[in-house]
C-alpha cells in the first residue's frame, strides 16, 4: 500500500470522483469542500489518499483548522486501512484536532488514534445526515417571507453567527474573522432571511455545492422568537428554492436536538447516515 499526498486538487479529483459520485449525497461534506480548496478559498489543505496498484481504498482531507475528514473505500480492509493512515500520519507529522466521518469509521480511527498517541477522544457532534427530494407541500408557512440576506444586514448576522456556535457548543469565532465570513456568504448570496412584519426572526445559508446536491446549514432563530415556526418556513421556502437547481438538498443535523431533527422530517428531509466529529484533548 501506498499513502500519497496531493498538492493539486485537481489530481485529487480527479483520483476519487468516481467515488464520490457513487454517494454524493453521504459525501457531500467532502465533495464540497473540495470545490472550494480548488476554487482557492483554502490555504494549505491536506489532501492524501491509501492506494494499492493503482486502485484507491481510503481517502481523507483537512482544511485547518477544520476536521479531517476520512473515507475508506475497501470496508473488508477497514483495520488495515486505519492503522496504515494513523501510522503514515505520525510519521509525517500531520496535526489535526478533530476528526469527522461515519459514525462506525470515526470510532474506530479514534480508538486507534488513542492508543497509538496517548490522546482521548470526546464527542464534538453526535449528527445525523439528511437528504431531500422533495417538500412536504401540506406545510403551513409562519407569518412573514423570505428574502436574501443583504449587507445592510451584516451586523445582525454576525451577531447571530457567534450565536450559533454558542448553541452548538462550537468554538467562538474572532469577530473579525466572522466579518470576513459574512461579507463573503453576503457576496456569494448564500445567507437567507424570514421577515415577519419587517423585523428578521431566523436565517439560513446554502454551501457546498456539488453536481447534483447543495448543503443547507446555519440556521438560526434567536430564542425570544422560537417555536413559531419561522425556521420550519425559511428551510421549507428557500429548499423548494434550491430544488429548482439541485436534484437535492442535504443537511447535518444534531442529534442531541430532537426538535430540530423532527422540523426537518416534517419538511421532507430523510436520514440516509450517522456521522460524528470527534476531538482530541480539546482542552489541552
């Protein structure tokens, strides 16, 4: 077996499409952000697959200081597999701090992971994946439509972005960095927005596209204004949207969150995986 690190992401691609493509839906999360390490809005991305005779049996991807992300092709071989990255990986000393993956692949490079360096692993996100094909159209929309977000309101989004992280348990972004993030989602036209009588109550954004799919995410109502359903509108009215263009739309979900998890189901959302992103002595 071979562990080959690519510096072009078109290589890359062009190694592992063929296995995306087969769940692009489950890979999505990949698949995106390989769009945008080749677009360029990435610096030093990791990028490596585990080959033999030519055929690739694993590949995996980082962004830092985001997870790795790690997919194996050959199930039979999973064992194996692990234990040749976890040791290409130290031997190369490639850092990361998390890691995101199925739920059964994640555990077991974790365990592997704290054997071989000492480091204990904790549950950053128990998620479950979703995919739509199409809405439930017998849903009643709140009070209020959507529109996109414009930069007039950047101060309120950026606001609600360290908000958020904060109810996901996710580190605080430096609000500079936020600044820059919002303007960009603002640029690509990615942030949506519920209005109700002129005032803003929820957002969500679109990210990652891919062939056929597009991820929905960041959705966000403050607390003076849930259970009113705005958040159930804005996915259902902006996913209508998306599928115009998409074959389907895909969401990560916390588990820990019943309630968001049966808006999304109610809307026409399906689970179709079970990921996980877990850390590594975060608090070190």
């Amino acid at each position: 077996m071979k562990f080959i690190v690519y510096d072009n992401a078109h290589d890359f691609e062009r190694k592992i499409e063929s296995f995306l493509m087969e769940k692009e839906d489950v890979f999505s999360l990949f698949y995106g952000v390989l769009q945008a390490i080749k677009a360029g809005h990435y610096e030093n991305p990791f990028m490596a697959t585990i080959e033999e005779d030519g055929n690739v049996l694993a590949f995996f991807q980082m962004t830092p200081p985001h997870p790795l992300n790690l997919i194996f092709v050959d199930e039979n071989r999973l064992e194996e597999l692990i234990d040749f990255l976890i040791r290409n990986m130290v031997e190369l000393k490639i850092e990361f701090r998390s890691i995101i993956s199925l739920k059964e692949w994640a555990y077991k490079v974790a365990k592997k992971w704290e054997i071989k360096t000492g480091k204990a692993h904790q549950l950053l996100m128990d998620q479950g994946l979703y995919r739509l094909n199409n809405i439930n159209e017998a849903l009643e929309h709140s009070p209020g439509s959507w529109r996109n977000a414009e930069k007039s309101d950047s101060p309120l989004i950026e606001k609600w972005f360290n908000s958020f992280e904060n109810d996901a348990g996710l580190p605080i972004s430096p609000i500079e960095q936020v600044k820059k993030r919002v303007a960009m989602f603002l640029k690509e036209k990615e942030i949506f927005i519920w209005e109700d009588n002129g005032k803003i109550v929820s957002m969500m954004k679109k990210s990652r596209p891919t062939k056929n799919g597009v991820t929905v995410g960041l959705v966000y109502t403050p607390k003076e204004e849930r259970k009113k359903g705005y958040a159930r509108s804005l996915v259902t009215a902006v996913s209508r949207e998306l599928l115009k263009d998409f074959n389907f739309c895909v969401l990560y979900t916390d588990m820990m969150n019943p309630t968001s998890n049966k808006i999304y189901m109610e809307i026409g959302y399906e689970r179709i995986a079970d990921s996980v992103h877990l850390g590594f002595d975060i608090g070190e």
